[in-house]
C-alpha cells in the first residue's frame, strides 16, 4: 500500500512538471515580445532541464527543476503584469493630456420661456 501510494505521487509529480512546461511554453508564445530575450532563454532553459529530468525519472531531479521552472514561469508573469500596468497608466495620462488640449471655450445658451 505504501509502494502505491508512492507511485501515485511520482505520476502526480510528472503530471505537474509536464502541466507547467506545457502551460510555460504557451505562456512564452503568446507573449512573445513582451518577454525580454533573456528571460525567455532563460525559461527555455529550464524547460529543457525539466524534461530530461522527466526522460531520465529522476523523481528528486523533476521536483527541483519543477520548482525552478514555476518560480520562474510566476517571475515571467509578475513582470509582464507590471508592464502592462505600465503602459495601461501611461496611456490614460496621455488621453488626460489630450482632454485638456481640447476646447473648452464653451458659453451658456440663452433660453427664454414665451
């Protein structure tokens, strides 16, 4: 019973490593140059750790580059976040400034009850 429940951890293990390289991969292809080029690489990297952990299965290995490849797949995604936010601030003050360009010279209409 223990020997099973061991395996049935091991599979969840891989399951998760092969999810995370999965969903890191796509991650990195939708945001294609919003990444900088070293931070892709570098997640390149340790996707290809990961799956020679998984071809060689080394349980230990597959956890520690499992590990690596989230803290780095979150990083990714914080900064890619920020950025955003970045540009999302800098747009709205520049439509602020474009408001304030424009004419306000507005008058009162004169209206009169007959």
């Amino acid at each position: 019973k223990e020997e099973d429940k061991k395996k049935k951890h091991e599979e969840e293990l891989k399951n998760e490593a092969q999810q995370m390289i999965f969903q890191t991969e796509k991650s990195l292809k939708d945001l294609g140059d919003k990444v900088d080029k070293k931070e892709k690489e570098e997640a390149e990297k340790l996707i290809k750790e990961l799956k020679e952990a998984l071809d060689k299965n080394d349980i230990d290995d597959i956890k520690k580059k499992k590990d690596s490849l989230t803290e780095k797949a979150m990083a990714l995604a914080t900064k890619v976040y920020e950025n955003i936010q970045k540009e999302q601030a800098a747009n709205q003050a520049e439509e602020g400034k474009d408001e304030e360009k424009k004419d306000d010279n507005v008058k009162d209409a004169e209206y009169e009850e007959k």
